[in-house]
C-alpha cells in the first residue's frame, strides 16, 4: 500500500505541476514530484515505526 500512495503522489504532483502551476521545465517537475514521493513514503514508514514501537 505504501508503495502505490507513493506513486500516486508522484504523479498528481506531477500533473499539479504540470496543469495548476504551469511549471515547463521537465527537471523542476521531476525533482518535486520525487520530492513529494519521498516525502510521502518517509512519513508512512516513521508512523509505522512508531506504531510497531508503541506495541511492544
């Protein structure tokens, strides 16, 4: 699942990008949807982190 949220969020950032914020240049829209991806999947992974750790 966390993988999927994470690719999804890639490509809507893309398309925030590409359609809202009218950005041309190909590399600004690819560093921050891979930014935003990243982001994403890093936050997931510290929650679950921290919920494996409250369980023990």
């Amino acid at each position: 699942m966390q993988e999927v949220l994470t690719a999804v969020t890639y490509l809507v950032v893309w398309l925030i990008c590409e359609k809202v914020l009218e950005i041309e240049s190909g590399l600004a829209k690819l560093l921050i949807s891979l930014t935003a991806a990243i982001a994403v999947y890093v936050i997931i992974a510290v929650k679950d982190y921290m919920e494996k750790k409250e369980d023990k």
